[in-house]
C-alpha cells in the first residue's frame, strides 16, 4: 500500500499484488479510480474535465466505475 497522486487526484491509495494494481482516492468518495495490470492501460473510464455549474457550486461527476469498451 502507498500514498500517492493520480492524475489531479492529490490523495490516493495504490494497492498492488504484483500482478494487479487498484488506486483509491481518499478525497472523494473512496472511489476506485483505476483497476489494471501492473504496466498496464487503466480498464476505468475517467472523465476528471466534466463539470457542472449548480446554484450550490460546481459539481463534478466523478465517474471512474464506468469500465472503457
């Protein structure tokens, strides 16, 4: 287990086997945002860009359980 950054994730979790790697964040969620094979394309899609103006402030719909196809 390791702290580290992913993309404009700050704080995150990467767990590894050495076959398999998962990274989790800790500020949002937790939310698992990438699932692959060591050395590996990410299988989860991740739309980090996507935001939404509200009466509440901007909302960013953080959708890395979407699977890439």
């Amino acid at each position: 287990m390791e702290k580290i950054q992913f993309l404009d994730f700050q704080n995150c979790i990467r767990l590894s086997n050495g076959e398999i790697e998962v990274v989790v964040s800790t500020d949002f969620g937790p939310r698992i945002v990438a699932y692959n094979f060591v050395g590996s394309e990410n299988i989860l899609g991740i739309h980090a860009a996507a935001k939404v103006e509200t009466a509440l402030g901007e909302f960013k719909p953080y959708r890395s359980q979407t699977c890439k196809r």
